[in-house]
C-alpha cells in the first residue's frame, strides 16, 4: 500500500517552478544589478555618513549638529540654498511650460528640442565662466548697455546673488523643459479638441483639463529640479560671494571636512542638507493630492 500511495503522488514542482509562482524568475533577477549598485553606491554611503555624523572627535553623539545649529554662520547656509533653490526651480518649471506646449506642435520639433537643451553638454564650470565673460564688469553686457548710453557705470550682475541665479537657470531650465515636454507630449490631443468642442476657450482648456492631468508630472518636475538646484556647488564659488550671500550648504559641507579636515562635521553638514532637501520633496508630493487624484486615462499609450 505505501508503494502505491509514493507512485500516485504528484510530484514536487521544481525550485524554479515555485520562485516563479512566487513573481521570482529570470526577469526579476535582471533588478539584482541595480539593487547591488544602490546598495554600494547610495546605501551604504548614506549610513557610513550617519554613522561618522554621529561619531565626532570631540563631546557627545550630537556634538557636529549642535555645532551646525549653534553657528549662525553654518545654519544660516539653509536659508541661502532655499533663497537660490526654491525661485530657480518654480521659474524653470513655469517657463517650461507654456515652452513645451509650442514645441509640441511644431515641425521641426526636435532640433529646437535639441538647441534648447544644449546647455547640459556644457557644464557647470564653463557656463560660469562664460557668464563672467558676458555679465562681468567688462563684459558684453556690460558694454552693449553703456555704448549706447543706457548706463553710466557697469552693473554688478557677478560674484553675487544674480550671478549665481543666472547660472542655475542657464543649466536647470533644459531638464525641467524635458521632463515637460515629455508629459505634455503624453496628453492625448482629443481631449482639448472635445473641450474646445464644448466651447472651452484656451485659458480654460488649460487650467480645466491640461494642468490637473499634468500636477503629477510637474510635481515630480520641480522636485528634480529642486535636488538639482539644492547641490549647488561651483556657481556658487565662481559667480557668486562664497563668504557672503551665496555661501551655500555644500560649500559649508566642503569647508568643514577639505579645509578644516573635520570629516564627521562634514558628514553632518552632508546629512542635514538631505533632510532639508527631503522635506521639501514631502512638501511638495503632499501638495499635488490637493489637485486632480482620479486616473490619467486622457493620456496617450
């Protein structure tokens, strides 16, 4: 009898028959990769920093932070970076806007795509040093103006705040104009169509039924932009007063771990600077429920 019970039993699905019943199989293990190159390169950095924050020379597990916040001259690094950070990223974003519906509809739409992002393939570093070029003391701006008599003296527009807003306009506003093209692109064409149907005219196609299909899209647009704005770090030093009005928490962060060689200070300065940037990425994700929640099912694909 036991010999006919082992004969009639089903037999045991394979190991690799039961992870893919489980969702795990040749495909899934495609994400390993990109999970080991998060863990290396963003996991574990993140908790080496926590640790050697939380890990100062001198005094207790909080000492760097209370040194931060105790320090007019390090916490007020916050309110600098959000007075650069915050304008840059919401005129890039709306500027983007109204620019990505045009594009859209035209012809030759990728070579205007492709004039208007070139200043990625630039840098940083060498739009800097074309601005100083072009808005410093003697530069073309400069000179255009008090040739024709439009001025007395040349306009301080570097090595202050402006210079460095310039500079992040300059290099932010071709990924916030992507990241908007892209979205716009996705809204289905017939639903404006049925709208202006209906007699909807253009500002209330747009504010009715394009912006609360695009909130998601341009949430996740300005907080992009936002990261990138925040890290500001070689505009600063090369167009802004790194001492004075444009001494961003970045500069603070590399001050206190390359120049006076107080990495765990620096670690802290890293950590709180991600929170501050966290908390507006919260901020702003909590805002957009405020809009349009249902499905984006106007838009394409």
């Amino acid at each position: 009898m036991a010999v006919v019970a082992a004969a009639g039993a089903a037999p045991r699905p394979s190991l690799r028959k039961r992870l893919a019943a489980r969702g795990i199989d040749g495909t899934t293990l495609l994400v390993l990769p990109g999970v080991i190159l998060t863990l290396v390169l963003f996991i574990y950095p993140c908790i080496y920093g926590v640790v050697d924050s939380l890990s100062p020379a001198k005094g207790p597990w909080y000492a760097n932070y209370k040194i931060f916040f105790t320090d007019p001259f390090q916490y007020k690094t916050i309110a600098a970076t959000l007075w650069l950070s915050v304008p840059v990223t919401i005129i890039n974003v709306v500027v983007a806007i109204p620019i990505a519906f045009r594009v859209r509809l035209m012809r030759r739409q990728r070579l205007l795509t492709t004039i208007l992002v070139l200043p990625i393939t630039l840098g940083t570093v060498l739009v800097a040093d074309g601005l100083l070029n072009f808005l410093g003391p003697r530069g073309w701006f400069n000179k255009s103006l008090m040739f024709f008599d439009l001025i007395e003296h040349p306009i301080r527009l570097t090595n202050n705040y402006w210079g460095v807003f310039a500079s992040l306009v300059i290099t932010g506003f071709p990924f916030a104009f992507l990241l908007t093209l892209s979205y716009v692109s996705g809204i289905d064409p017939a639903i404006e169509q049925a709208a202006a149907t209906l007699g909807a005219k253009a500002r209330q196609r747009f504010f009715k039924v394009f912006l609360p299909l695009l909130v998601p899209g341009l949430a996740i647009t300005f907080c992009l932009s936002f990261v990138q704005a925040f890290s500001v770090f070689p505009s600063a030093i090369l167009l802004g007063a790194p001492s004075g009005p444009t001494r961003v928490i970045a500069i603070a962060a590399y001050q206190a771990a390359f120049e006076q060689y107080n990495h765990s200070l620096g670690a802290a300065i890293a950590i709180i600077m991600g929170l501050a940037q966290l908390l507006v990425v919260v901020i702003v994700l909590g805002l957009r429920s405020l809009f349009y929640r249902g499905p984006a099912g106007g838009t394409k694909g």
